[in-house]
C-alpha cells in the first residue's frame, strides 16, 4: 500500500554547459525572470569555468539575489533563491 508523502519539489536548474559565453547571460535572464517572486531555490550549472561563474554572478547581483557557490565537492554550479 503506498503510502502518503509529500512530495518534495526538486529546485529548478538552468544547465549552461555547451552555451557561448555571450549566451550564458541572456539565459540566465531569462531563467530568473521566469521564476521571479516564486520563492524557489534554483542552481545554475556553470562547469569549473571562471567566465561563465563571473557572467551568472553578475546576473544575480543586478538582481539582488543572494547566493553560494557551489560545495566542498562541486564549485560547478552556483545556487540562489528567488
């Protein structure tokens, strides 16, 4: 019998890998702005490269949004909430 479980909603992810740098800036735009005020926790999967990290920080503080980079396992993404 199954039983009744809440069901956990997974954060949103935007995967920038195989993107050009001068795309990775509109898409992450456009990602936050398709979520804004949701209250979500997202991560965006930048890989190890210090370009696309600086492009998605400079986003997010044009938006004023908190954030991390990263673990101690992993630096490739960086994770914030709306």
């Amino acid at each position: 019998m199954p039983r009744n479980r809440k069901k956990r909603k997974l954060p949103e992810k935007l995967d920038l890998h195989g993107l050009r740098h001068e795309q990775a800036r509109q898409r992450t735009i456009w990602f936050i702005e398709d979520r804004w005020d949701s209250g979500q926790e997202i991560y965006i999967i930048t890989g190890y490269s210090d370009t696309m990290q600086d492009i998605v920080e400079k986003v997010l503080n044009e938006y004023k949004l908190e954030y991390e980079i990263g673990d101690d396992r992993n630096s490739g993404y960086i994770r914030s909430w709306l």
